[in-house]
C-alpha cells in the first residue's frame, strides 16, 4: 500500500510539470501611475503619519531630513506604491492592494495601510485614482499591540501588517498578511477591522520570524516555532467564482519537521501550500494542495482564480532589469548585476487533483517575451519589438474578459529600479491579449 501511494504521489507530482505550453502574450495597453505620487494621510490620522520614511536611514534610524514631494526620503504625505494586489471591478475600473511601505516592518512604521480603485485610461496611458480606503482598528480585534496603538482610531501601518492578496465576500475585504502570516478582514467602505485570524496547516499554526507572538510573552500562547522564512507569508489569495471559498497561497514553503527540511513533492521540488478557507464562516477546512516552483529560490506574486477549476499564477525570480542592459565581464556600473530571468504568469488547473496533491501547471506566459506589433509600450521600448516586465516583483494578475488579462508590478518605492537604471519604478499596469492561453486546460 505504502509503494502504491508512493507511485501516486509521484506520478501526481510528474504530471504538474508536464505538458507545460508556453503561450504568447501581445501587449494591448500600457498605463503608467508615477513613482512619485503622494497624497495627504487622513485629517483625523496622528501627526506621526503625516509624514512616511523618516526611519529609513541606516540601521532603520530616524531621518531629520525635510520631507520632500517624492523627491527624496522622508515624504510629505503618503506615497501610492507598493500595488500587491488587484481585482477586476468590470467597468474600467480595479481594485488595487498597497504593499506595507518601504520593504520591511522595522522602517514601515508610517507608512499607512490602504486599497485603493484606480482606473487606467490605455488611451492614454494614465492612472486615475478614484477612491482610498484606509485600515483601522479602533475596536481593537487585532489581538496584538499595534503601532498606533494609544490612538483613537489605530490607523493600521506597515510595522503592523505586509498586506498582499485581497478578495470581496459580501460587504468585506478579506486581506491576506505576510507578516503572520494572518487573514484580516475590514468594511469594505470604513476599513475598520473586523476579524483576525492565524493561519492553521495540518492543525499547527504557521508563524514566521515577523510573527508578532513569537516576541510577546505569553504563557498561556501555544508553543511554535517558526515554520516559514520571512517575507514568505501570504502573496495570492483567490476565491472560487461561485463565491463560497477562498484559496490563501504562500509564497514560500512550509518547514517539515518530520523530513527536517522545507516542503517538496515527491520528486523533489519545492512546494507552497495553497489552502481553502470557507469564505462566510472564514473557517480553515483543512484542505490543501501544493502549487510546486520551478526553482527553489522562485516565490509567488499573484493568484486568482478564473473558473470552477483553474487559476492564474505569477512565477518569479528575485532578479530586475532586462538582460540587454546586464553586467557583462569588466562592465559593472550602469548595468543590471541580476537581470530578470524568470517572470511567468502560469494557467493551473486543479480539475480532478485531490487534496495533498501538485496543482496540474498547463501553460504559461513569459513576461519577459511579450509582443509589441501595435508599438504601444510607453516605457521600455526595445529595437527588437519586444516589450519585457523586468521588475524584481510582479504581484498583480486578474483576468478581465475571455481574451485579456491585467497584470501589474509592485515598485517598492522608491527602492527598486527594473526599468531604468537608477530610476524607481513607477507603477505599471499593462493589458494583454492572451486568448489562446486562457483557454488551456489539463489534459
């Protein structure tokens, strides 16, 4: 019996990378929001939050810099950066997910926490910004001490959350936290939280370094260690079309403490935990699969579903920049030292996978390689006529109608620089036609 599940296993595993076709993607819109746009913080936030990045300096210290307009670190307001998360409303307009603020939890401690509704004009070339709500805790669900723990209404900021995937259920957001990793869920139209939860595997609680009971002295907490590296918490969260699910996906793999070693399938690869959680009830149902990587330093950026069964993926390296402006031997100023080589957008399909099995990986797009015959890139343009994505993080992926797809980046502001050299990123919104890639399915 043991050798038969074994063979089952591994045949299971096999075929998640089997048949893999890769698609082309042809650019049908381009719209670019600028690095540097900033805004107010709310009337009734703390003065702390008036200004973001004043603990940027070395070592995380406190800057005494005057803030500028985006120019320079500290900022006067709060930038519009970081998208890390995205969700097709149906009227030209998405829902967008802002990172946690400059990269890490010990120098977010003013960047405030916000989902915005943009709407990029491919015409031409802009973003609009219709609305912004902004997270708050004044109820106190969040069961740990927060940054703006002795105000009123407890903005929440990126030293309390890294935010990634979002789905609606009802009147409510349901936001996935890297940090935890934890499920929060706000009102959709005041931010104010309503629930907290831990994230449950095979009845443990999945903690990373970042995980704020780890340092809080609790006896009555129960004893875990941390089972997930940093920065590899939550990215995807998809729902199912009929509603009734959500499908949380790491973005790195689960400690195993039997094997001693991080989460892999049958033939060795490296794999996340995409889980189910019912999305009414928010309960975990204990059920999960495995979306396998194609190299173990490779991370998720991105996940929705788009029927009953399959889903979209965003694959990536840690590299940014294109390859055509890479270091080469005795050539290591103005140029890429670790290009882009890996940005995919794979087409999964779970039909027929049991839980505790690889998701089937069908097709994918290759961002690095996408066709341009119309001229419609407004950054990046290539003599080649290709367009590229080069950008060190890709987590923004839903699907508009049965032909195109929006995909985005998340620039870091202002720290990473795919684009241009020594330029930060803006945010950038493309549209692609990837008819014949989204009509692919396992076999």
């Amino acid at each position: 019996m043991r050798l038969l599940l074994t063979t089952l296993i591994l045949t299971a595993a096999t075929s998640a990378f089997a048949q893999q076709t890769q698609f082309d993607a042809t650019l049908a819109g381009h719209a670019v929001l600028p690095a540097e746009t900033l805004f107010p913080a709310p009337s009734d936030a703390p003065d702390a939050l008036k200004v973001s990045g004043k603990f940027t300096e070395p070592g995380n210290r406190r800057s005494h810099a005057a803030p500028t307009q985006g120019s320079a670190l500290p900022f006067d307001g709060q930038p519009l950066q970081g998208f890390s998360g995205i969700k097709t409303v149906g009227d030209g307009t998405y829902y967008v997910l802002t990172d946690n603020g400059f990269g890490s939890k010990a120098n977010s401690a003013d960047a405030m926490l916000f989902f915005s509704r943009v709407r990029p004009d491919f015409d031409t070339g802009t973003v609009e910004i219709e609305d912004q709500v902004f997270l708050n805790d004044p109820d106190k669900v969040v069961p740990f001490p927060l940054t703006m723990e002795g105000t009123e209404k407890r903005y929440l900021t990126g030293a309390d959350f890294d935010i990634e995937g979002f789905q609606f259920v009802g009147d409510q957001i349901v936001i996935g936290d890297e940090f935890g990793p934890f499920i929060i869920v706000a009102d959709l139209e005041s931010g104010k939280i309503t629930e907290f939860h831990e994230t449950v595997v095979d009845d443990v609680i999945v903690q990373s370094p970042d995980n704020p009971f780890i340092g809080l002295s609790n006896p009555d907490a129960p004893e875990v260690k941390q089972n997930i590296k940093r920065s590899r918490g939550y990215e995807g969260l998809a729902a199912s079309v009929d509603g009734d699910m959500l499908f949380p996906l790491l973005e790195g793999p689960l400690w195993d403490t039997e094997k001693g070693a991080y989460e892999t399938i049958a033939d060795g690869r490296t794999a996340l935990r995409l889980l189910e959680m019912n999305a009414q009830t928010r309960e975990w149902t204990g059920r999960s699969w495995f979306y396998p990587v194609e190299a173990p330093d490779h991370a998720i950026g991105d996940f929705n579903m788009i029927d009953e069964t399959r889903g979209l993926v965003i694959e990536r390296d840690g590299g940014q920049g294109d390859s055509e402006f890479a270091c080469k031997e005795g050539v290591t100023e103005n140029c890429f030292k670790k290009p882009a080589a890996f940005k995919r957008i794979y087409l999964i399909d779970m039909e027929g996978v049991a839980p505790g099995e690889p998701v089937h990986k069908v097709a994918y797009i290759d961002l690095l390689r996408i066709q341009d015959p119309n001229d419609l890139v407004r950054q990046g343009k290539r003599e080649d006529g290709l367009f590229t994505f080069p950008f060190v993080t890709i987590e923004n992926v839903d699907r508009i109608d049965d032909t195109h797809i929006i995909v985005g980046n998340d620039n870091n502001f202002p720290f990473s620089a795919g684009r241009s050299l020594g330029a930060p990123d803006d945010n950038e919104l493309i549209l692609l036609e990837v008819g014949e890639f989204l009509k692919a399915r396992a076999k």
